[in-house]
C-alpha cells in the first residue's frame, strides 16, 4: 500500500495541519490502495501563501523560454515513469491499462511537448497601431492559480492546467480528487525534479469544503476547474461574486453522426474508441450515435456486436478494454441510469447489469436501442459504458437532435465524403468537432458550449486564459 504523510507546499513535504487522511480504494479488489493527508483549511492557507511568495519572485519575470523547457524537461520525466504512472492510474481509478498508458500519461507528456515549443516563440508583447501612435500590447499572468481537477484522468487534466499556467509565469495551488491524488505526488517529484522552483507548485488533497475554500481564497487570482457542471456552476457563482476569472470544462452528453453513406466497419470502431473510453467515464465520450432511419438496425446490430466482445476484467490485463467504474456510488449511479432507460422505454440491446465476476464496480459495457433525445439517457451524463442510438430522418433532423442538448463539449460526424461531414460539423453547437476518427488536438482551443463551460484549454488560448493584458499606449512625440 502506498502512505504518504505528508503535503506537497513551497517545495517541500510538510506536516499537515490536521490528522484526517484520505484513503484511496482500488476499484477492481475493493480494498485500501494508498492514504495521504487530507489537507484543512490552514493547509490551502500556506499552499496560497507560498504561491503567492513564489509568483512575486523571479519567477514570473523568467524569460518565457526558459519556463518552457521546465515543460519539457517534465515531459522526459513522465515518460521514463511511464509504466509506474500507468499502473498507478490503473490502481486508483480502473482505467484500462492498454488504455491508460497513452490516455493517461502519454497523452499528457504530448501536451507538455506543445507548450514546450510554443514557449520558444510565445511573444508577451506586441505593437499595434493607435490613434495617437503605437500602442504595446503587453501579456502578463494573472497570478496565483487554484487548479481542481477530477479523478477520471487525473494527470491529464492537471497538465491541461498546469503547463499554460507555468508557461504564463502564474503559480499553482492544485486539489486533486479525493479518489485519485496518488499521482499527484509523482507529479511533483516530476516537476521538482524538472528545476521547477519552490512554491511555483504546491498539491493540497482534499473534499469539496476545503476545495471551496481554495476557490474563494482571497490570494487566488484565477480558477481552473474541470468537473460536473453542477459544481462548475457553484464555483462560477463564487468566481463571478469575487470578479475572479475562471475556465470551467464540465459535462458532456456528445452525439455521433453517421451519415448515410458512411463505413460501418471504421465508424463503430470510431464510435467504440470515443464513446466508452476509459470504461466510459470522460466528459468528452460519444454517447449518443445518431443514425440514419434507413440504417437503423444495422448501426444498432454493428455496435451491439462491436460492444458486446469488448473484454471487461482485471483493469491490469493489458487485454482488458472495459475495466471497473471509480468506486461503488458510481457504479450504481450508472446502474440507476440504466434502470431509468429500461422504464422509459428504450430497450437494451447487450449489457445491462454488472458481469458475473467477484469482485470489483464493473457494470457491463451497454448498448441502448430505440432512444428519443426526451429520454433521460440521452439527455443526462452517465459517466460510464453506456451508448444509447438515436434514429434521424433528414441530415436538418440529425443537426437538430444533435444541437437538442444542455450540453456542447465534443461530437464527431462519420461520412465517406469528409468534406460534407465537415460542413456537417460548423452546423454543431458544441466545442469540439472530429470527422471520421475522435481525439483532441493539444494545438487548438478545447472546451464546452452551453452547460459544457466557459473558456478554453489548449492552444495558445490555453496560455491565454491565464494571462491579462495591458495596453501601453507611447506618445507619437518621441521626445514626449
């Protein structure tokens, strides 16, 4: 069992305030996998106060290029981990090993590979023309950030806040969940290790009340947060209340398209990858397969069979590809969709229930037919392998059912002419568009519509959301 006693702040592992820990149960044995201290309200108080210490030094005056190869330093230090932070993931959360070496810790080292590079050309400032001469435009960080992130992929979503928030010259309060905070421990040997200086990254595990009380800290400048959209509203409230900027990636409830003259044999796979990855659990899955009338039941059948041969067990088995749920109350809120779809009127087409092993929350991956977007599977987030199909009439009715949600964070249109599915997908009101295939583009913008969020990650207007800007407008009199 790994036990850690002490928290990460101003570089150092220090005593906690308080005597409370967090344990951390493996899904599939069900038993304790890790403890750590569960940080109080005095904890975030010196986890801000270090920030703040550490953002008023030399560190956020550090020429841009320098913080970047801290940034990729980082990224040569998860991989050589990669196994270990892979099998970590795996312990804490179920993620599929097969899958949670590239979802959960490549992935991660890709987008830290981006920013790396575009640190070596990231401008602060630059010119434009003025009405009474040049103007300088001059970017400069917002401060001392608080980062709360989820347990579905805890490294991945930390980096998504982390590396912008480092490149900007901000400073980081991280929370991790209560479920996985483990990695976050390696995540700091990482990054110290990587010559990022002290302060600059201090990790306080804790529940919800000490997380709010970091999100309403009066020395944090700048919220990142990423969960449901129930608590992205809370903290939104909080942040609006306080004038604090905030970027929110919250729910999802994503449609694919299949089109009429689409591949079966590459979009159910298409559809597989993006739609119960990481046993489901991830805002960004395809849950809802929109299919045209006239291939109704062959889109049904092909996925019914695609989803029924996935191989649900031990999540360490690099053969498994369905592993368990994060812990008991997820397995049966997922459960309790499944009931509600049944009694609503949509009918299962495999799964259903949980497989017959002897241990762990696993609830076999599930295939839903004859679904309307009133239903309440198509319309809530599951968060877990649950795919319900839709029928469409006319590609106006697909658009319209697709766009009929509270949510907009990611979809995917699947066509053999990829330039119509394209055209297909400017008509989606969501963030995120994949045609023909599903990932993330560390490159460009990523975050919701609607209920999904506010503001964006990755790209450049990941840095962005971290940074302010000041307008510095020069005299047209040189002397002057």
């Amino acid at each position: 069992m790994i036990v850690h006693d002490r928290l990460y702040i101003d570089g150092d592992l220090v005593e906690p305030a308080g005597s409370g820990t967090i344990e951390v149960l493996n899904p599939y044995t069900e038993e304790v996998a890790g403890r750590v201290p569960e940080a109080t309200e005095a904890d975030v108080d010196r986890a801000v106060a270090a920030a703040r210490r550490a953002f008023e030094s030399d560190w956020s005056r550090l020429p841009v290029a320098e913080r970047a190869e801290i940034l990729g330093r980082a990224s040569a230090g998860i991989n050589a981990r990669l196994d270990d932070l892979t099998r970590l993931i795996t312990t804490e959360m179920g993620s599929p090993y097969s899958w949670c070496m590239f979802g959960q810790v490549l992935a991660p080292t890709m987008v830290l590979d981006y920013y790396a590079e575009l640190g070596k050309s990231f401008e602060l400032e630059e010119t434009r023309a003025g009405m009474f001469g040049e103007v300088v435009v001059r970017r400069e960080p917002l401060g001392v950030a608080a980062a709360v992130v989820p347990w579905n992929v805890p490294i991945f979503v930390t980096i998504l806040k982390l590396a912008p928030a480092i490149l900007s010259g901000c400073t980081v309060v991280l929370k991790p969940a209560p479920e996985t905070p483990l990695s976050a421990y390696d995540l700091h040997e990482i990054f110290a290790e990587a010559g990022l200086p002290k302060g600059v990254l201090n990790i306080v595990p804790a529940g919800r009340e000490v997380g709010e009380h970091l999100v309403t800290h009066p020395g944090i400048d700048k919220v990142g947060f990423t969960g449901s959209t129930a608590a992205g509203k809370r903290i939104a409230a909080l942040c609006g209340e306080r004038l604090r900027p905030c970027t929110l990636e919250l729910g999802g409830k994503s449609a694919a398209i299949v089109l009429d003259d689409a591949d079966l044999a590459s979009t159910v796979q298409g559809i597989i990858d993006g739609g119960i990855l990481n046993n489901g659990q991830a805002c960004v899955a395809q849950t809802r397969i929109l299919a045209p009338r006239g291939r109704y039941d062959e889109v049904v059948d092909a996925l019914t069979e695609a989803v029924a041969a996935q191989v649900v067990g031990d999540p360490m088995d690099p053969a498994t590809q369905i592993g368990p749920l994060v812990a008991d109350r997820q397995r049966d809120r997922v459960l309790g969709y499944i009931d509600q779809g049944k009694n609503e009127g949509a009918r299962i087409t495999t799964g259903g229930g949980r497989p017959s092993l002897d241990r762990g929350y696993f609830v076999e991956p599930t295939v839903f037919a004859d679904v309307t977007n009133d239903m309440t599977i198509a319309r809530e987030e599951i968060f877990g392998p649950v795919l319900s199909v839709l029928s469409y009439d006319s590609l106006d009715d697909a658009v319209a059912i697709a766009n009929d949600s509270p949510y907009g964070l990611s979809g995917s249109v699947w066509s053999a002419d990829g330039a119509a599915a394209a055209d297909v997908a400017r008509r989606i009101d969501t963030g995120t568009v994949t045609v023909n295939h599903f990932g993330m583009a560390f490159g460009a913008p990523f975050g919701g519509y609607k209920d999904s969020g506010l503001g964006r990650e990755l790209g450049p207007e990941g840095v962005e959301a971290y940074m302010q800007k000041k307008s510095i407008s020069l005299s047209p009199n040189p002397a002057g």
